[in-house]
C-alpha cells in the first residue's frame, strides 16, 4: 500500500503532462489517477511467460513499416542487444513493452476507437498558462482534432458496448480462409492487398488484439487466393509448359487438401442458440468447440505451405521449364525441416516432366520437349535437316573421276547438312534451363549422350542402337528427384555405353583408322613410292603452264602411280576416294603450283575428317609436294654433278674445280633438304600419328573428344611443319624464308643446267677440233663457244645463288634458334649440328675485318 501511495506524485505530474484540462479539474484528476493505479496493479498479460523475442519482432515489423530502409529496426536491434546484456533491469520485457505503448499511442489517436488517450510528448517548462489562454487554445485546436477529455468520453461510451460473440467473427474468418467476405469483416476492394475491413457495428465492438488476431488469419486466405487465381489462370491458358503444368498439378491437390482441413473445421464451429446476445448453450460445447485461439493453431502449419506455395506461384510467373526447377530448388538450403520436406516434396512432384524428357533424350536420342523447357535445345533452322548417309560406292580406281561422290558445288534437291554441322549446331546446351541438383558437369555429359544416341541412330544407321540401349537401361540407377545418387549413376554408365558404342561404329563400321591413314599416306607423303612414281610420272607435265593441263591426264597419271607402288594393296573405298584436280590458277603459273591432291569423304565420316581439316591437309600436301620436287631436282642434278661430270667430262680437266665447287654446295642443298623432311615426317607426322592412334584405341571421350583429339593432331601438323609462329603478324616469316631457299635452289639448278649444257657443247666443239688436226670433217665450228667468254658468265650465277642459299639458311638457323617451338630448334639444330654455318659467318666476318684493316 506504501509503494502505491508512493506513486500518487509521479502519476499526477504524468497526468499534468498529458491532459492539461485536468489542472483546473480536480475530480478528472483523481479519476485518471485512480484509472492509472488499476492498470498499474492488475494482472494483464502476466498468465503467460513474457517472450522477449516475439515483442522485438513486432517492435521492429512497425519500425519497417515506419521506415522501409530498415536503418531503424537495424538502430533497435543493437540498442536491445545491449539492454539484454545488462543485468541491473530486471523487467526487460515489461520495460520494451511499455515502450512500444508509448510509440504506438500517437497511431491510435488518429483511429476511431482508441484505447488510451495519445501520449503526447511534455510540454516545455513555462509558467501555469491562465484559465482564458486555456480556453482560446482549445478553441484553436478544435476544428482540426478532438481534444484530450472529448477522446476519453469517446473511449468511455464504447467501453461500455459489448464484444461482438465469437461464433459471429470465427464464422466469417472461415469465410477469410477461402478468400471471401464476411458479414463483419471484408476483404479490401484493392486487389492484390491483404488489407482487412471492419464494418462498423453500433451495438457490438471488436478488440484491438482480436482484429489483431484476425488479421493474421487472413494472410492465409489471402495466400490461397493468389494460389488458386495462378491455378485457374494456367488451366484456362494455351501454351503453358509442362513442368508448369505439374507444378499446377500438385497446387491443386494441396488446395483440395486446405479445402478438406476447412471443411473439418467448419463442423467444429460451435453450436449456439441465437436469442438475445447469442451467447453459447453447452459450456462442454465451449471447452471442445472451435476458437479463434484455436483456428489459429489448426491454420499455422497452412500458413507456411502457403507461403512457400505463394513464392514458387510468383516465381512461376518469370521462370519456365529448367530455371522453375532451380527456383523451387533453391529453397531446399533451408534450416527449417518442415520448408525442407514441403519443397521436396514439391520438387519430386514438379521435376516428373523433367526426368520423363531426360529419359527419352539420355536412353533413346529423342528430344521431346514441345514448351523449350530442357536443357537441351533443338535449333529450329535443324530440326528437319536429314543426315546424308554414305552412298554404297562400287567400282574401282577407274571411277576416280566419276560422280560416286556429290560435289559441294552441286544444288542437292534434298535438304541435307554434313555430319559435323548436325553435331556441333543441332542441339544446343542451354545454362539458364539446366537444374542445380544435375550440374553442368553431367548436364555436358547428358547432352553428349543424348547426341551420341541421336548421332548413332539417324547419321550412323546403327541397326544395334538398340542393344545399347537395353544396356543403358539396365545400369541400376533411376531418374527421380529423391535419388540423385542413382542420378548421377546412371548418367555416368549411360554415357560410357553411348560413347563407346559410337566409337565402335566409327572405328569398326566406318573405318576411321583407314580413312585417317590414307590421308597421312597419300596427302602427307607417307608411301614413298606412290610419291616418287607421281612425281617421276608428273613431272614432265607439270612444268607446263597450267592452263595446258586437263584433269582427265592427270587422273590417269594418279592411276599408273597408284599402280606401279605398293599403294595399290590398299583398299578399293580408300583407293576411290583419290582424285587428282587443279587450283583456281593465274596467268604465267605452271602445273607445280597448282596440282594438288583431294581426299574425298562423306558423312558421318566428315563429322571428324570435315571440311576445315581438308583445308589444312590441302595445305600441308602442297608444302610436302613442294619439298618432294627440290628433293627429285636435286636427285637428277646429283647424278649429273657426281656421275656424268666424271665420265662424260674428264677431258675438260680444267672445269673440275668448278664441277667440285658445284658437288658442294649441291651437298649441303641436299643436307638441308633431307633434315627438313626427316623433321617432317619423323618427329612431326609419325610421333603426332602415334599419339592419335593410342586415343583411338582407348576409345574413351564422346564424338566432341574425337574431334578434339584429330584437330590437335592435325594443328599440331601444320604448326610444326609449316614452322608457324605464335607471334602476332609474324607467324609465317620462318615459312617464307623456306620457301624462298626452295626458289633458290631451283634457280641454282637451272643455272647449273645452263653450265652442264656449255659443258656438252664445249666437249663436242674439242672434239671436233681433235678429228679436224686428224683430218677429219665432223661439222662447222661454233666461233662463239669460246670457253674463255663464256665461262664466267656461265658461272657467276651458280656461285651466286650458292652464296645466296649458303646466307639465307644461316638466316632460317638463326631463326629457328630462337622458335618457341621446341622441335623448331631442335632442326635448328640438325641443319646446323656441325656448327659449319656459325664457322662460316666468322670466317666472312674475319676476312671483312681483313679487308677493311688492309690499307689501299
């Protein structure tokens, strides 16, 4: 009773503070000071343990709605940390609470039934304003707001009218549930807007915390009907995929399910007798019977379905196919179990069009997917292109120049693509569709399998396809949501047996290795007696202008060649795909730079060997071909230079320097030409050949690592052979430089022809001299044969052209010294094992350096 009375002070100055009319009114004083102490000594809110947690929530849901940047609910959670932390506040609850009052007072002045008067804050210290200047502020005041004693009259008259009965506002809250009005309480006229409205009653009243109650009620009715307007909007619809169909699907029997909760809960709705206030008649009936209190309990587990039904309905809206998957299985990362089990749930429902087209795609080839909503897509300018399959092919090296094969430049009535187009842009990989729980690893592994099959059965016409496919289906493994494990099972055993399958038709039934092996033979030079009889064959006519060549000549010279070697014991398809054709030529070009040899494939074939690596092949027969000719030049000059000056010259004794001088540079020509191609074939072709041979007999990878492993093989090729570098506008430069030693070359034999024929005229002019101081008349004498004219300028283009090619590879060593391919230097090395080059540029270097010190 102390600790009251005690009060009486601070409650009179709170009361002071906050009404000013009571100052001058002494029995409204003591009402509200009596009204204070009730409220100070009753019980309320004491029955149950305070939870500190649920009162920061609301406190920070009205500071966000308040202030939606969240600065100050983020100011009120550092604020309440620290007041949990200290330990002289006991009542922390009653404390925050009795703030929240004081802050939400200012909102319940402005509504028409307010609890307390608004607490407004103290005014400033001034003297006691008189009783008239009281009078002419209330006046003031008066048309814009009530005043303070008009607010608690107003609070009185309505605490005196009942509350409205329960029955009355559970009726209409089921009602809520099923997102329609009530009688009391409807649904606001906004659409999209959870807002309640309470129609205003004269006889009843509904407590702030019942409306309070009400209103988190309602959110579950606002939620079903959301759900159910996105279900009913899809089925009236065309054009919804069928991953959204599911998942409409699987709402509505949820909804059927809230709709059996709603119907149960509706036959525990309370039985009353309406006479007078309609006030329950059992008081059993009361105990067991539906409340509010209660509903809310039966609703809660709802309320979060709903929820996470409302997300994925609003996701729906943005997302399709694959990305729909990724959004409802992003919420799988959830520490709640309940959110958990409901979005597997989901999920396993949702993701059945999903695993139904993986299945097709994955054991069949087939893409069903008429919404766009796979991983894999279908490019719509492909998706009627047919495969060309391989022509039955007859005949034999006679048909070589016949119309087995279709030209590229021929219009074919029928639409069709090469092997390497199907493959590379039919099907695409779409990232955005491709679900989380699969991953981009398998997602590449299940588009390969799929075109894999696909490739097999509609490119290949593999009649066993469906011996593989029984394998496929037959590894374990099942393709559901639940069992991702066996998921990625039987990702990995299904393209395992597609891919090794495909290897099988391509190695076995096609004969890759063969098609592989005559390119490396004949567009690479690898029978080396099919060159040198082509070359020997050719030769004579190549030297021609290309304008006088027919294709008809040259193809029957590709026969004999093919004939008279051992290429002949190849097999009749390799030995038909062989053609002879001329390039696009120009004025003054002859047959050497325009005769090339053409490898001809068709599909599937051409998925590997395409026409990109013909391109390169093109290019690396025309430098081999171009090394082949300097080879068989200076062969036939060799034998000149050692066998015939020996012979037919021994009676010019006075040209053997000459001849000696020639043997040697004819010498180090024929050295550098012969480690060029041993580097060439040796370490470039055969070593590049092995490593392809040894992936194709693993037979591990799909068509994409087959085409990966023959693209390094050939890149490999024309780097190393056509000695390319990786320098930015300088990757030729090494190549030109060869090129130009093979023109020089070919300049120094024919300068060395020009000498060996004045040799021949010069034997036969002494000849002729001989008989005639015999007496013998063999012919006229050529006056102008004179050795002594003729001789220097006979020679000075030979010792030309030698210095010329002697300085140009020190050039090329010089070169390939610094390549930042190691094999380029290692031939730096082989041209110049001897360090003769480097000895012969000192050697020039000191004799400069003799002639400049010399003085004249």
């Amino acid at each position: 009773m102390s600790s009251s009375t005690s009060l009486i002070p601070a409650l009179e100055s709170l009361v002071y503070s906050l009404v000013p009319a009571s100052r001058n009114d002494e029995p409204l004083k003591n009402e509200l000071v009596a009204h204070c102490q009730e409220i100070l000594t009753s019980r309320i809110g004491q029955s149950h343990e305070p939870d500190i947690g649920h009162l920061a929530d609301s406190v920070k849901r009205q500071l966000l709605q308040s202030t939606p940047s969240g600065t100050t609910a983020l100011k009120f959670t550092n604020l309440l940390s620290r007041l949990l932390d200290q330990h002289v506040l006991s009542k922390k609850h009653a404390s925050i609470q009795f703030l929240q009052s004081l802050a939400s007072s200012r909102l319940l002045s402005s509504s028409s039934v307010p609890f307390l008067p608004s607490l407004a804050p103290p005014p400033p210290t001034r003297p006691s304003p008189s009783p008239s200047s009281l009078e002419q502020s209330s006046t003031l005041l008066q048309p814009s707001r009530k005043s303070k004693a008009e607010q608690l009259s107003e609070y009185r008259e309505q605490s005196g009218r009942p509350h409205l009965p329960e029955y009355l506002l559970l009726r209409d809250t089921l009602y809520l549930l099923q997102g329609i009005s009530g009688k009391y309480i409807r649904l606001s006229s906004q659409n999209d807007s959870n807002q309640l409205e309470f129609v205003d009653n004269t006889k009843y009243i509904i407590s702030a915390p019942t409306k309070a109650l009400i209103h988190r009620l309602s959110e579950v009715g606002y939620l079903y009907s959301r759900v159910d307007a996105f279900v009913r909007e899809r089925e009236g619809s065309s054009g919804v995929g069928m991953i959204e169909q599911s998942l409409c699907h699987h709402l509505q029997t949820k909804l059927t399910e809230y709709y059996r909760l709603i119907a149960v809960l509706e036959s525990q709705m309370p039985s009353v007798n309406v006479s007078g206030g309609g006030s329950a008649t059992d008081l059993r009936d009361r105990e067991t019977s539906l409340t509010l209190r209660r509903l809310d309990v039966w609703i809660n587990e709802w309320r979060l379905r709903m929820r996470m039904m409302s997300v994925c309905v609003e996701g729906a809206r943005e997302s399709q196919g694959g990305a729909l998957v990724n959004l409802i299985h992003s919420y799988t990362d959830n520490g709640d179990p309940f959110i958990r089990k409901f979005t597997d749930q989901l999920l396993e429902e949702v993701s059945k069009p999903f695993f139904s087209t993986l299945h097709k795609w994955l054991f069949s080839g087939e893409l069903y997917d008429p919404f766009n909503e796979f991983f894999v897509a279908m490019d719509p300018g492909l998706a009627h292109v047919q495969y060309m399959h391989p022509s039955s092919l007859t005949g034999n090296i006679n048909q070589l120049a016949g119309d087995s094969f279709v030209s590229p430049d021929q219009d074919d009535p029928r639409d069709r693509r090469g092997g390497l187009t199907i493959w590379q842009a039919k099907y695409k990989f779409e990232q955005n569709m491709l679900p989380m729980f699969v991953g981009e690893a398998f997602g590449r592994k299940i588009l390969s399998t799929g075109k894999s099959l696909n490739f097999i059965r509609y490119s290949c016409h593999d009649s066993d396809w469906v011996v593989t496919r029984e394998k496929m289906s037959n590894t374990g493994g099942s393709l559901k949501y639940s069992d991702i494990a066996g998921l990625e099972r039987s990702i990995d055993a299904a393209y395992s047996t597609a891919s090794q399958r495909l290897f099988d038709v391509f190695i076995e039934k096609f004969r890759l290795l063969n098609h592989l092996s005559a390119l490396k033979n004949y567009m690479m030079l690898g029978h080396g007696d099919f060159a040198d009889q082509l070359i020997n064959a050719l030769g004579p006519s190549l030297s021609r202008p290309a304008n006088t060549l027919y294709r008809h000549n040259l193809t029957a010279t590709l026969e004999t060649a093919i004939r008279s070697s051992n290429a002949q014991n190849d097999p009749p398809d390799v030995l038909r795909r062989l053609d002879a054709r001329m390039l696009e030529y120009s004025h003054g070009e002859i047959g050497w730079d325009v005769f090339t040899l053409e490898y001809k494939v068709d599909p599937p074939i051409d998925t590997v060997i395409h026409p990109d690596a013909m391109v390169k092949y093109l290019k690396l027969f025309n430098h081999l071909w171009q090394m082949k000719r300097i080879e068989g030049a200076l062969s036939r000059g060799w034998m000149r230079v050692a066998g015939g000056a020996r012979s037919t010259f021994l009676r010019l004794p006075d040209l053997e320097p000459s001849w000696h001088k020639m043997r040697i540079i004819m010498a180090e020509m024929i050295h550098f030409v012969k480690q060029l191609q041993a580097y060439c074939q040796l370490e470039v072709i055969e070593c590049s050949w092995k490593v392809l041979v040894e992936f194709l007999n693993k037979r591990e990878g799909d068509l994409d690592a087959m085409n990966d492993a023959h693209r390094t093989y050939l890149d490999r090729l024309v780097k190393k052979i056509l000695l390319l570098s990786p320098k930015a506008g300088r990757e030729e430069n090494v190549m030109n430089q060869v090129k130009d030693l093979f023109v020089t070359i070919l300049q120094f034999q024919d300068a060395m022809e020009n000498f060996y024929n004045f040799c021949l005229t010069e034997s036969t002019r002494r000849d002729q001299r001989l008989d005639f101081d015999r007496g013998l008349y063999t012919g006229p004498q050529d006056p102008n044969s004179s050795l002594e004219e003729n001789l220097p300028r006979l020679l000075q283009p030979v010792d030309d052209y030698g210095s010329q090619f002697s300085e140009k590879v020190q050039t090329l060593v010089a070169a390939l010294q610094t390549h930042p391919d190691l094999d380029c230097r290692f031939l730096g090395v082989r041209l110049n094992f001897s360090e003769y080059y480097r000895g012969k540029q000192q050697k020039e270097k000191e004799k400069e350096r003799a002639e400049t010190a010399t003085p004249k």
